[in-house]
C-alpha cells in the first residue's frame, strides 16, 4: 500500500483558494476513481472536486466554512502502487468539470499579499496590515483605493482594519458567514468601499409594455408554445438600446489600471435568487437575440442557479446587470453595483393607480425604476439620461423591435 497526498488543483482562472462547502467523503471511506470527494467554493462558482485514484480516506484537510488554499494538500489516500509515486505530489490533477475549466493567469503565492509597492507603503505608514485588507482588484490584489477607503473610516487603524468580536448573551446564537452568503457579503463590501455609488430614481407608465406582453402570450398559447414571457426579456432588451447609446455604461472598472474598459458585446446579468443567496448569471450576446430566445435563456440560467449546476463562463463577463423581486420588488431601492461593471437597474413592482393623462385621469400601470452608478466614471447627468432613455424604450415598447438585427 500507498501513501498519495492530494493537493487542491487550479479551479480557475486567478483563483487561488476556495471555501470548503461541503465533504461528500469522511476518513476511512473508499473511493473511486473520479468519485467526487468535496465542494469548494471560490468567488466564481461552486465545483466539485473528484478523486485522482483510487483507495481509501485516510485524512482530509479543513472543516466545512474553512478556506483550502491551490496546491496545498486537500486529502491523503491510502492506495496500491509503489509509494514514491503515490507521496511526491506531482501527480497531474484530474480532470475538473466545466463550470472551473478556464484559461490559467499566473498568480502569485497564496501566503502573499498581491499590492504595489505605493499601496504597501501607504498601509505601513499607517500601521495597517495588508492581509488584513479585502482587496478589490483583479486575484484579491489590494489597491490604493482599497487601503485608503480603510484610512478614511471611522476609528483607530487597527479597528478599521479588523474589528474586535462582539460579545455573546446566553440566549444568543452565532451563525457565521459561509459558503455564498460569505461570497455574496465579500463582494457587497468590496463593491460599496470601492465604487462611489450614486442612485437615481424614477417613475414610469408600464401599461404598454403590459398589454404588449400579454398580446405576446396569447400569441404563444394560440401556436400551441406553453411558453410565457416575463417582463426581463423587454427590459434587458430596452437595457441594450439605452446602452448603445451610452457606451460607457456598458463597462468595467479595471482598478489596478484606473481604466475605464467600454466593452464591445452587450453580457447582461440577471440576478436571480436562490436557497443560498441572490447569484448573477450572465445572458451573453443580449442584443443577437430575440424576445423568445432571451426569454428562454433567462429561464435556462435561473433554474441552473437554483439546481447549482452554472458553468464558470456563466457566471462572469458581465457588462450590466439587471436585478429584480417581481412582485416583492417595492417601491423603490438603491441597488449596490455587481463590480467590476459601473451601473445597475432595480426593476420594482407595478401598481395600478390613478395618474393624469392628456389632462385625463386614468388608471396605468406604474412603476419605479432605480439605477445605481459608479460616479468615479458615470456623471449624474449622464445617468439621468441613460434612465430617461431607457424608460422611452420601455414606455414604447414597439420602438425594440426596430431595434433588433
């Protein structure tokens, strides 16, 4: 028998640890080859990592909420063949599913800070520690930006930088962050102390848009289709003409450069809400597709979010992201940017009530619409604008399909 020490492999691209989700295998379990052995959770997706042999358990490395860091041990396996093969770690690593197969970016050592040297300064200046800094650039590097968000909040440094824990009564229970709602805080905090955010709301009449929709359906239940539109569909679509003509809403924010990246494809997010938090899957190529298409795509995503089964190339590239409760949706909200992307849209409830029309009183179907920017690169005026053309389109809802090609 054998000793072979199994390390966790790369799991993406500039991903250099994850979180331990879930152990499928306990000390002392056999396993196959290719038997899946535990989930691990990174910034990206949810992967299960399968055995590279066959044998028996005999150590795992990390409880379930705790981090496994790439190519550090994850399991020994006790099994058949000469030792010296089995112990030096230099097996190749499986084969990983779909949802973490992506192209390899050099990534520094996981015990390292990645930071420039005028960011390091700045944090010993002030007698910060970097590690102790959620960083927002590109693979957890800690910017300027970052440590200075940190120097202007409220306190000592070294509160700032990591809080003392809260005292605990009897009665109390603690439920620590894990898994996505570890992810889903991470990137709220990152996104919040990154971006400057500023939101801009406004009203608008959906009762096109509704009998436009409904006209659609019943067009779909005539041809025999069981499908049924929602409203996501118009709304990524006004989404598209509204950012053709505001390019640089269509964009990420590239921190470590300070650069604006106008992208050239239109990949909406469209969050959806599951057991364990609010995911953002990405429809690629919103402006190549129809009405239908996109609403099938939409449903497609929704439902591997809930069933945990997005690929990786899923969940990233996205340029814009539309986020909405339907129904619970509220009044109104001011929705936190989806980062590296600089505008997002809260999409809320409608409600018909009494609104004058041509100096008429009617009943429509009204509805708020609130949109937050990041205002390092997108001016209140520009915002605006964006808002009020977008709202043209969904007002007039033929107007997109004299937008599609």
């Amino acid at each position: 028998m054998a000793t072979f020490e199994f390390k966790l492999p790369d799991i993406g691209e500039g991903v250099v640890e994850g979180e331990i989700v879930k152990w499928l295998v306990k000390e002392g379990d056999p396993v196959a080859e290719d038997q899946p052995l535990v989930e691990v959770m990174t910034d990206k997706a949810t992967v299960t990592i399968p055995s590279p042999k066959r044998g028996k358990v005999t150590r795992t490395f990390g409880k379930e909420g705790e981090i496994a860091k790439v190519h550090h041990p994850l399991v020994t396996l006790e099994t058949d063949g000469p030792a010296a093969a089995a112990t030096n770690g230099s097996a190749p690593a499986p084969a990983l599913p779909a949802a973490a197969a992506a192209p390899r970016a050099e990534a520094a050592s996981s015990n390292k800070v990645l930071a420039t040297p005028v960011t390091r300064r700045m944090a010993r200046e002030h007698g910060l520690s970097l590690s102790e800094i959620a960083g927002s650039g590109p693979q957890g590097r800690v910017t300027k930006a970052d440590v200075e968000a940190v120097i202007a909040g409220p306190g000592p440094a070294a509160a700032r930088a990591k809080p003392a824990p809260l005292a605990s009564g009897q009665a109390d229970q603690r439920m620590p962050l894990r898994g996505m709602r570890r992810k889903i805080a991470e990137k709220m905090v990152r996104s919040k102390f990154t971006a400057p955010h500023f939101t801009f709301v406004e009203e608008m009449d959906a009762t096109e848009l509704v009998g436009l929709r409904k006209r659609l359906n019943e067009s779909l239940a005539e041809a025999g289709d069981t499908m049924k539109l929602s409203f996501l569909p118009f709304i990524a679509k006004a989404c598209v003409a509204a950012l053709r003509k505001f390019p640089h809403l269509n964009a990420n924010m590239d921190e470590a450069t300070q650069e604006l990246i106008v992208r050239g494809e239109y990949n909406l997010g469209v969050a959806a809400a599951t057991e364990e938090g609010l995911t953002v899957p990405v429809v690629r190529g919103v402006d190549r597709l129809s009405i239908k298409d996109l609403a099938t795509e939409i449903a497609r995503l929704g439902a591997a979010a809930r069933d945990r089964k997005l690929k990786m190339e899923e969940l990233t590239g996205g340029t814009f992201t539309i986020t909405s409760l339907g129904q619970q949706g509220g009044l109104f909200a001011t929705p936190i940017i989806n980062h590296p992307e600089v505008a997002i849209l809260g999409v809320h409830k409608m409600r018909k009530r009494p609104v004058v029309v041509d100096d008429q009183v009617a009943i429509r179907e009204m509805m708020y619409v609130s949109l937050s920017f990041d205002h390092r690169v997108i001016d209140g005026q520009v915002g605006a604008a964006f808002t009020y053309e977008l709202i043209r389109y969904l007002e007039r809802p033929e107007l997109l399909f004299m937008e599609l090609t």
